[in-house]
C-alpha cells in the first residue's frame, strides 16, 4: 500500500441539537486512507454523515474527536482559509457580483501571485474547462453547465492538495450530469489531483471512483474499489444501496466439503464452488442480482409466476413471484431468448458462480 | 491595515464624545438661556456684542423648561445669565438656589421695590401688563362690546373664542392666576376658572400664541401680556386691539439674573450693566416693552403703568406659591 | 435534555467560542465595541427613566404611579392616547389594505403612481399633515373660509382631526407590511381555489384574507406604536385633547417634575413594548407565507366592475386627499401671512434660508454625520449576529432593536437624564443629538441588514474562505458588495428619520444647535403657518436630494437596484 496523502483517523463528530434536545451522532469513528492522485467517493443516502465528512477535511466543521492529516500533517487546527484543500460546493457559491475571470482568479489574488502569472493560470484553467473568451461575463448570464465548470475550475487553479466535492453535479439535468462526471473524472486524472467526492447518486460514484466508501448513518459500511463494492458487498445494506433491484435469498449451510458448501434454500439445496470461512449450520444471505438469475420455461431450481413484464429493447425486466417474494430478473438481448408475458409459468436458474453470500 | 481601522474606530468615537465639547466652551464667550422671544432676544443679544465685542451663545427656551433646564444642570451649569422671563420664574429660581446675587451699579439708582429682588439675586429690566387681545373683525361682525372686566369673559358670547397658556407651562398664564387669586381670593379665583375653562378653545403651550391665533381670527380673545398684544398682533397687521379689564390687573416684570457657578460671571455682570444703561433701554421700546430706566425711550402706543388699573402684585407670594397653585390648578381644571 | 442541562450545555460552548473569538482580534474589538455603544446609548437612558421612577428615597417603590394616576390630568391623556392609537391602527390599516390589495389584485392603470403616492408621507416631516389641516379646515382654512364660506365649523382641533391626521401620516406602514404579504402568498394557492371553483369573493374571503390575517395584524400593531408615539401632530392639533407624549413632555418642561415625566414616559412605553412583542414574536412567527413571494402577472385576476371602479374610485379619492393636503402646505408656504396676508411671496423662503439658516445648517450637518455612521453600526451589527457565535449575540440583537419599539418622548427623556452629569456630560453638544439620531434609527437598519443577509447562500462565503480569504477579506470582499443596497435603503431611511426628528431631541436641543422641525413647531405656535410651511417643503426638498442622491450612488456602483422601503418599514 502506497503512503497515505490523506489520512482520517477515528474521525467522529457530535451535533447537540437545540430544538431536539438530544445528541445527533453524525460520524462515528471514521478511519480512512486516501493515497496520491485518487479519488475517493463517500457515497450513501441523505444523513448518513457523508457531508459532514467532506466540511471537516475542508475545516467547515469541527470534528468532536479524530485527526485529520494532510501529506503528514495533522490539520485539524489549521483554519479553513489555511488549509491546502478547495471544495466546489453543491450550490456553486459562485460570487454573484463577479463575472467569471474574477472569480476564478479569487484564491490566486489572495496568494499575491504576480498579474502575469495570476492571468496565465486563470486563462489556462479556462481553456480546460472549455470557456475561453467567456471572461468578462457575468455570473447571473451563464447557464446551469456552464457555471458548474466556473466552480470547478475556481478550485481547481489553485492547485490544492484535496479536491472536495459536494454533490456538484445534483443540480444539473441527467443528460448533463452524465456529460459532466466523464469531464470531471478526465480532468482530475490528467491533473493527478488526489480528490473527495461525495454523492448519493451510486452510478455517480461508480463511473468516477478509484475507491468506493459506503457510509451510512454516520459509519462506514464497506470501502472499495467499484467492482469489489458491486461483486462482493459485504454488507446487506451495501449489496442493496448498490445495483439495481437486489434480490436476497436467505439459507442455511448444510454441509461444507472439499472446496464446495451446499446451502439450503426453501425446499432445495444449492451448490456453491467455495467456502470462505462458512462452517455448517450458518444463516448466509444469497446476494442475486437481477442478471444473475435466469428464466427458462422447462426446468430450473424455483417455479414461479411473471408478475409485471418492463420491456427496454436491450433487456427485459422481470417480476417473478415465487415462494411468495418478489424477484427482479434481467435478461439481456430478449430478441434471441424470446419474451415472457404476464402470468406466464417460469423457472428461475442461478448463476452461482456470481452469486455472493454474506454471513448473517 | 486592521490596527489603522481600529485606531480610526477610536478616534472618530473620542472625537464625538468628547470635542464637540470642548468647542462649545471656547473663550471669552457669554453663554445664556432666555425666555424672551427669539426675535426679541436677537435685538439685545446682537447690539450687546456689537457694544461690548463679547460674543454670546444663547438658546431660547420657554420659561418652565428654562427653569428645569437649569435644575438639571445645577451641578454643571452650561450658562452664566438667565435672560427674560416673568419675575415669579425668578423668584422661583432664587428658591431652588439656582441664582447668585449681583448688585448692578447702572440699575441703584432706579430699581426701587419689586422692581427687582430685595437680596439682588435678579433685576428687572422692563414691565407689562397682563390684556385682552380682541380680533376686531369678530367683533365687529357680531356687534359686541369689547371685554373691559373679568366678568366679561365669561359671556355666553365668547364660547369657544378665549385663549390662553398652561399656567404650568407658561409665565404669563401663571401671572393671569396669580393675579385672579390675589384679586379674587383663592377659592372664588378657582370658581372663576372653572366657568371661564368652558370658554376656552384650547390651551397653548406658549404664552403669547394666543395672540397670533387671535389676530387670525382662529379665536376671539387671547388673554396675554401688553407687550405680546402690541408686538405679536397688532404691530404686524392683525386686526387686534387691546383691552384692560377694570377690576384691575396683574403686571409682569421682566427678569434678568446670574446663574449660580455659571461659567463666565464676570461676562455675565457685564451683561446685567449693559441691560440696564439707557442704550439697551432705549432698545426696549421696538418690542413695545415698557423699559425701567427713567431715561429710556418709550415706543408710541405703548401701555404705561398710569393707562392701566393695576392689583398690587405680589411677586414674592405668587413665587412662593408657584407650585401649590399649578398643582390645584391641575386638579381643578383637570388639563 | 431538560432546560437546565442544555443551559448547562451552553454556558460549556462559551469558553470555545471566546477562544475562537481571540483567534480574530479584530472581530473581538468590534463585538467590544458595538456591545458598548449600545449600552451606552440605549440601555442606559432606559434604565434611567426606570430607575428614577421606581425609586423613592433609596428604595424600590411605585409610589409616583400611584401619585400620578390619581390626577385626571394625567388619567386622560392615557386613555386618549391608547383610544387614539386603536382608531388610527383600525383606519390606517383598513386604508393600507386597500392601496394594498389594488395595487397586488386588481387589473387598475396607475398602480405605480398610487404606489407613490401611498408611500410618500414616509418621506415627509409626520407632523406636516397637521400643519396641512389647519391651512385647509382652520377657521382661516382654504376649504372652511373659501370654499365653503364658513358655513361649516371643522372640529380640527382634538380626537378628529388627530384621527384624520395621524392616519394618513401612518397609514403607508400598513400598506407597505399588508404589500409584502399580498405579494408573499403563494399565487397557486388562489389559482387552485378559483380552479376548484370559486369566485373571486370567495377566494377573497376563505383564501386572501385568511392568509393575510398576521399581516394585518402586524400592521396594526406597527400603526398603534406609531400614533403613540407621536409629538409632532399632537403639539400642533391636540386642542384639549390632551396625550400622553406631550404630557410628558410638559411634565418635565412645565412643571419642573422629572421623575413625574419619568414615569409618565414608562406609561406611554409599556403599550408600545407590548405591541412590539406582540408583533415580532406572537405575530410574525403565525406567519403562512414564505419570504421569496415572486410578483407575478397572473395573480391578478379579472374582477368585476363594481368591485373595480370602487376600488380606483377609492384609491384615487385617498390619493386626492394626500395630494390635497401636500398640495396645501407647498401653496401656503407661498403665502406672506396665512390668515392675515394673502399675497404671494418668496419672503418665507428667503427668512428660511436666511434668518433660518442656522436651523437648516445645523440639520444638515447633524443628519449627514449621522447617517453613515448608523448605516455602518447596523451592517456591522447585522453581521455579527447573522454570521458570527459569541455569547449574547441574541442579547445584542434585541437591544439593537430596543429603540424601535420606544418611543421618542421616552428616549429623549432617558438621555437628559443619563448625560446631564459626569461623567459623560453631553447635554448641550452636538454629540448628543448624533447619538440620539443613531441610536433611534439603527433598528430598522439592522433588520434590513439581517434580512438581506439571510437571502445570501452562506457557502458563497464559505467559497471565500475556502480560496483562502481570513474574516475581514471575505467581510470586505464579499459580504459587503452583496448587502450594499441594504446598506443604501438603509442610509435613505435613516436620513430622512434625522431631518423629520421631533419627539426625542425636542428635549436635547442647544443654543449652539438647532434643528429645522424644532423651528417649525415654534412657527406654528407663533401662528406663523406660512413659514411653517416654507420650512417644512425645505425639508422635503433636501431629503428628496438625498434620496436621488443616495440612488444615484446606487446605480453607478452596479446592480442598479432600486431603493426599496419595505423591509425598511415593515419590521
């Protein structure tokens, strides 16, 4: 493992609540290790203590207990205005009574740089985010996009440490959304600068991330890479906040042998080709996602029933009741399989080489 | 660049605080308060400092508020002469320890008898008497007689058609019930106030505004001094003549003394001589006063003491009884 | 957490937050400083009016109450303000409603003029309306002796022409609160009713009004505070009907009774801290509608001609009578001698720029010190308690505010008492009567300050101190640009609070220093009227100045917005 550039260590923050009354754990004992040039997301739904993460390394918040340290140096007492990190805020922030060249150039007046070398950066961060000539315009004229970019490239210039983004891209339509985090993720790789991005929005953060951090209510659930956080979640929370649709099949183990474990499912027993550290007798969660089961009409591990047919072209979407729950089946390239209606007689087949099992 | 905001912080608030004061008490400056009228008081004020060369600041103020001006600043006070003003406000003053006596060598040989303080703690320096001012038009147009007595006042004629002065907050007003009750004896003085409130149109503030109103017609009557009849209404063109009623009437001197441990007494001693030489007399007939020195000009139409049947007013006692009066007046008449 | 564990929780917070506060020095001199100020120059006169009052010999006593009440001559003037007050508050609000909802409603031609013309007395001297009463209906009055040749005796003086009067003086507060929460209701809501069927009187009554109720009620709290507190009006036309502002006045001046006057200002304070309380924190909190209300051309709707016609007809009719009396004054200031000599002159204005120059001199000079520096107390203020944590910010916002809920009279009694001895001995100096002019004003600056204030996205300030900028730099660079219109709304209110001053410095003025509405009202009692008048266009004519000036300023230094006296008025 590479040296740390950034390091959180046991980072825990307590709010009192005025109107409440009572004590709101918002982050609790946060430890994470975030090296050179990578960018990291802190991904989670609305209150799981990602935000508050992102204003403590920013020095917007104070954390209650933890450290925090930057290339070695532990910053928590270091004000936010001192900090080597630039956050590009949900909300842009963007000065109002200042046209774009102004406020780009903003932190870079403030290191008393020279004019000359002040209005080279400033135009060649412009030129990266595609609005040169646009200088002298002001803020209220420019459009949803393009003042995202203007928050962007005013962090950006000033070459930080840290990027810190919160949730930038919320406020943009899908179509500009996607357009905008393959921008992002392109600029950040050809600066190497080491970034924080956090997001609710998992295709966000899968798309954009070196390494994944599931958070939620306030502690960190699984960190990884995409694939690890989609193949092999560790938790059931992880398995169901990522992906489509997650389906969960709950057995038990039944016998463990030579580099296979048979797990008990309903009135069937499933064969799996690896153990980990099951022993007999453990409740495990099966972990299906909606491609991995598929549908035959003449035989297959479970009966059941299509409930709702959601036909996209490329796949198909399935509802199939059987054993009374609900299961999302996605088969691709319909055309070639042929397309099941509604209360039509399936059988469900499991990819078990895919399928992963969490210890309950 | 923050020490130099800070440092102008302060000094802008020092310099509020603390120089504008210093520039009010500048040299050689003759600070005063005076119930005269502005108009009035810019005549005297301005031919003093043209004689003398001394250079007066002033403030008009009516006389009530003069005298609690000065019991407020009692312990720092802001002026060394008190300048106009019925009598009784300084026999009132004298009371609340606010004056310091001077004996004007100008003024020895004339001012005889209340025409000033026994123990010299004030002077007079002019004389009035108190009158009706009646709207000629009024009058006129309902062909009746001009009130020549007390009693007149209360005719059924004149509702809503007299007015004068809170005696609480204005000289002049209180001279008129010092005068009623001298004349009267107190309790029918009151019974006579009570008939006369109900044709009254309204109290003023000041002593002599009943005259203008008179002069424009607002009302019919203004029961105020000689001097503010002539000055205010008829020497300006309102349709006012004056009136004496014949039980007789009271009589104002006008006031003139040091302020106790005011700052410049020896100006102020200066003014008090100046007051009383014939040339500031002279000076007393444009405001149709009646000057005290025996050599001064009269102004032409001007009341002297001989035109007019006068009570013998005893300043001392209305002085005296300033506050008990005012008090009962209050209750009695309930304003 | 129980009350006491979260007090105890707090007072934990303070030494953290005094150590945060020593890390800017600069921020720390300010809170000193500003904590200070308004000790110094509202708290404490206060308390000095308490302080004489409720002592006799030594101890705590109410026994001057008791003296007092027991006089009818005191009684009456209470009961005549409180009654006066409740009329003034009734009418003034049921006409501000009216300019209100024609102007937000109603499909009418000339809704910016009648917007004009329902905020202009603002602007104006208060006390010029009585002035404006006694030309028209006195008994030398235009409309009594010319018009109507007598035949009618107007009852000016006293309760009616005081409800006449102060209503159209103070009306414009309703309007503008009553605008503000027209505009403010969410227009889909009167969409959705008329959607799901109802008239336009149906909406009226089971949406509009409804909706609108808090707002109503704030105004007329607002306009009670106001008549209650005002001296100018009832010096000149009270008559007999005698009121508690100027009793107090005459109290202290004529009887030479200061604990008396004392404690008649407490008297005339508790309606209107009453009234203040009710208003901001019962009242406004009952509030149904957001802040961000969007003018919008589908809200007004079509009416039916009746309610239409009657409406203009009622607005042209209120606005005729504005007109007429403004009108009246500028006309009689032309006049040599009103009531004796009718001929047509310059000679006021040539005594009023002449022998009265020291008058406009002084209050000039006086206004134009003050203003910047309230202007610049306020935003400093509403900085601090907007964007700041320090213990007693709460504290220091409600002083700030303090002023605006107590009327002049009670001011100005509490600072002769409070500086007429060492050691801070101001009686007499200019500084006193700026002080005064600061303090009475700084309210309503700090409000708009605040109110702005809270409209800017705080991030935008955290972007600021992100990129690198300490306090001051982003106060400088950030803050202060985004609030300057405030700041200008805020210097144009403030000015014209300093040249239309009466009831508080009425007590502090000097012989060095002498203010133009203090000439005024010796001008009247003089029967001077037409100087009176001359004086009074003077003042107009030079806060018209100003304010075109102060847009002007506006304008040239970006963001062309226009002044605004809403949230200046509308607390």
């Amino acid at each position: 493992m590479s040296q740390a550039y950034l390091e959180i260590r046991n980072l825990t923050k307590e709010f009192i609540s005025e109107y409440q009354e009572e004590k709101v754990v918002a982050v609790k004992n946060f430890n994470l290790e975030i090296s050179k040039g990578e960018l990291v997301t802190l991904l989670g739904p609305s209150g799981c203590g990602k935000t508050t993460t992102l204003r403590m390394i920013g020095g917007f918040e104070t954390p209650t207990r933890g450290d925090i340290l930057l290339d070695n140096v532990r910053i928590n007492d270091i004000p936010a205005n001192k900090r080597d990190t630039c956050m590009v805020f949900q909300s842009y922030a963007l000065f109002p009574h200042m046209n774009i060249y102004k406020n780009v150039a903003y932190g870079l007046e403030l290191r008393k740089l020279s004019k000359q070398e002040i209005r080279e950066r400033t135009e060649k961060i412009l030129g990266l985010v595609g609005l040169t000539g646009l200088s002298n315009r002001p803020i209220a004229q420019l459009s949803g996009g393009q003042q995202q970019r203007v928050a962007l490239a005013r962090a950006m210039v000033n070459e930080p440490k840290v990027l810190l983004f919160d949730e930038p891209l919320s406020n943009l339509d899908a179509k500009l959304r996607i357009r905008m985090r393959i921008f992002i993720r392109k600029i950040q790789q050809e600066l190497n600068i080491t970034s924080v991005y956090v997001t609710h929005d998992q295709e966000e953060a899968m798309t954009l991330s070196d390494r994944i951090v599931v958070m939620n209510q306030g502690e960190i659930e699984q960190v990884g890479t995409p694939e690890e956080i989609y193949a092999r979640p560790r938790t059931k929370f992880v398995a169901d906040f990522i992906g489509k649709q997650t389906n969960f099949l709950t057995g038990e183990v039944v016998e463990r042998d030579s580099g296979k474990i048979k797990v008990k499912v309903w009135d069937k027993v499933i064969t799996f080709d690896r153990q980990n550290d099951f022993k007999k007798g453990d409740k495990v969660l099966l972990v299906a996602r909606p491609e991995m089961i598929d549908l035959s009409s003449r035989e297959g591990t479970f009966e059941g029933e299509v409930n709702l047919v959601t036909y996209l072209g490329s796949e198909v979407i399935y509802e199939v009741s059987a054993k009374n729950q609900l299961f999302t089946v996605q088969i691709s390239n319909p055309l070639k399989q042929g397309i099941y209606h509604r209360s039509d007689k399936v059988f469900m087949n499991f990819d078990v080489r895919n399928i992963y099992l969490i210890k309950e | 660049m923050k020490n130099v905001k800070t440092l102008i912080l302060l000094l802008l608030t020092v310099f509020l605080l603390f120089g504008s004061q210093s520039l009010v008490k500048a040299a050689d400056v003759l600070h005063m308060y005076t119930a005269l009228d502005t108009n009035e008081a810019k005549i005297y004020i301005e031919a003093f400092t043209k004689d003398t060369k001394i250079d007066v600041q002033w403030v008009k103020l009516p006389a009530g508020e003069l005298l609690t001006r000065l019991k407020a600043e009692a312990k720092n006070p802001q002026v060394s002469v008190w300048f106009g003003g019925p009598s009784v406000e300084f026999i009132a003053g004298k009371k609340e320890g606010l004056l310091a006596p001077y004996k004007s060598p100008v003024g020895a040989p004339f001012l005889k008898g209340n025409l000033k303080d026994p123990q010299d703690y004030w002077t007079g320096f002019y004389f009035g008497a108190i009158g009706f001012g009646n709207n000629t038009n009024f009058f006129e147009k309902n062909k009746l007689a001009y009130p020549t007595t007390w009693q007149d006042l209360l005719k059924p004629e004149f509702k809503a058609n007299i007015s004068l002065a809170y005696p609480y907050t204005s000289g002049t007003s209180y001279t008129v019930l010092a005068t009623l009750v001298q004349l009267m004896g107190e309790d029918k003085a009151f019974d006579y106030w009570k008939k006369l409130d109900s044709n009254i149109h309204h109290y003023n503030p000041s002593g002599s505004a009943c005259v203008t109103q008179a002069g424009l017609g607002e009302i019919a009557i203004g029961i105020a001094f000689s001097h503010d009849i002539l000055a205010k209404g008829t020497s300006q063109g309102y349709p006012i003549k004056g009136s004496f009623p014949s039980e007789g009437t009271g009589y104002e001197i006008g006031g003139l003394a040091l302020v106790k441990g005011g700052p410049e007494p020896e100006l102020g001693k200066k003014f008090i001589d100046w007051a009383l030489s014939k040339r500031a007399q002279d000076l007393m007939k444009v405001w149709f006063r009646i000057p005290l020195n025996p050599q001064a000009e009269i102004a032409a139409g001007a009341t002297k003491a001989s035109d007019v049947k006068l009570i013998n007013y005893d300043d001392e006692w209305a002085g005296n009884n300033n506050k008990r009066l005012i008090e009962k007046w209050r209750q009695i008449i309930g304003k | 957490m129980t009350k006491s564990k979260r007090f105890v929780a707090y007072l934990k917070r303070i030494p953290s937050d005094i150590k945060k506060l020593f890390r800017e020095p600069l921020l720390l001199i300010a809170i000193i400083l500003v904590n200070l100020f308004l000790f110094l120059f509202i708290v404490l006169p206060l308390f000095k009016i308490f302080q004489l009052s409720f002592e006799d010999n030594g101890q705590f006593s109410v026994k001057i109450f008791y003296d007092l009440m027991s006089k009818s001559y005191n009684v009456q003037p209470l009961i005549h303000s409180l009654t006066l007050g409740v009329a003034v508050s009734i009418l003034g609000t049921l006409i501000g409603f009216i300019f209100a909802y024609a102007v937000t409603r109603v499909d009418l031609p000339l809704k910016r003029f009648f917007n004009v013309m329902a905020t202009f007395p603002i602007i104006a001297p208060p006390f010029m309306m009585s002035l404006s009463a006694i030309l028209l209906f006195g008994k030398q009055g235009f409309v009594s002796k010319m018009i109507l040749q007598n035949m009618i005796q107007f009852k000016i003086y006293g309760f009616y022409g005081l409800l006449v009067v102060e209503t159209l003086t103070y009306f414009p507060t309703a309007y503008l609160t009553l605008y503000g929460v027209l505009q403010a209701i969410d227009p889909a809501l009167e969409d959705a009713a008329m959607d799901l069927g109802a008239s336009k009187g149906k909406i009226f009554r089971s949406i509009t009004l409804p909706l609108a109720t808090p707002g109503i009620a704030s105004a007329i709290l607002l306009v009670f505070s106001q008549s209650l507190a005002d001296f100018g009006n009832p010096m000149i036309l009270a008559g007999n009907y005698t009121i508690l502002a100027t009793q107090a006045y005459f109290t202290i001046v004529g009887m030479y009774n200061l604990k008396g006057g004392a404690a008649l200002a407490i008297l005339l304070l508790i309606p209107s801290l009453i009234a203040f309380c009710l208003q901001k924190y019962w009242v406004s909190r009952k509030s149904y509608v957001t802040v961000t209300g969007k003018p919008s051309a589908t809200r007004i709707k079509m009416d039916s001609p009746l309610t239409k016609y009657s409406i203009f007809g009622l607005c042209l009719l209120f606005t005729g009578v504005i007109f007429l009396f403004y009108g009246m004054v500028i006309f009689g200031s032309f006049v040599k001698l009103w009531g004796a000599n009718h001929t047509l002159t310059m000679d006021n204005y040539k005594h009023a720029f002449t022998v009265g120059w020291e008058y406009i001199k002084d209050t000039l000079i006086l206004s134009s010190i003050a203003t910047p520096i309230a202007g610049i107390l306020a935003m400093i203020i509403a900085f601090l308690v907007v964007r700041k944590n320090f213990p007693g910010k709460r504290l220091m916002e409600l002083v700030s505010l303090l002023t605006f809920a107590v009327p002049g009279t009670v001011v100005g009694i509490g600072y002769i008492l409070a500086f007429n001895q060492p050691p801070l001995i101001l009686t007499g100096t200019a500084a006193i009567i700026i002080l005064l002019f600061i303090f009475r004003d700084i309210a309503v600056g700090v409000q708009t300050g605040i109110a702005e204030l809270q409209q800017i996205d705080p991030s935008i300030e955290e972007a600021s101190t992100d990129l690198g900028a300490d306090s001051s730099f982003t106060f400088r660079k950030i803050t202060l640009p985004l609030i300057t219109p405030a700041f200008y709304s805020g210097l144009a209110f403030t000015f014209v609070k300093c040249m239309t001053a009466i009831s508080a410095v009425i007590f502090v003025v000097s012989g060095k220093w002498n203010l133009i509405t203090i000439a005024i009202l010796g001008s009247v009692e003089n029967s001077d009227l037409s100087q009176a008048a001359a004086f009074s266009v003077v003042i107009i004519v030079f806060i018209l100045l100003a304010l075109w000036l102060i847009q002007f300023l506006v304008n040239r230094l970006g963001g062309g917005r226009r002044i605004k006296f809403e949230k200046a008025e509308a607390l």
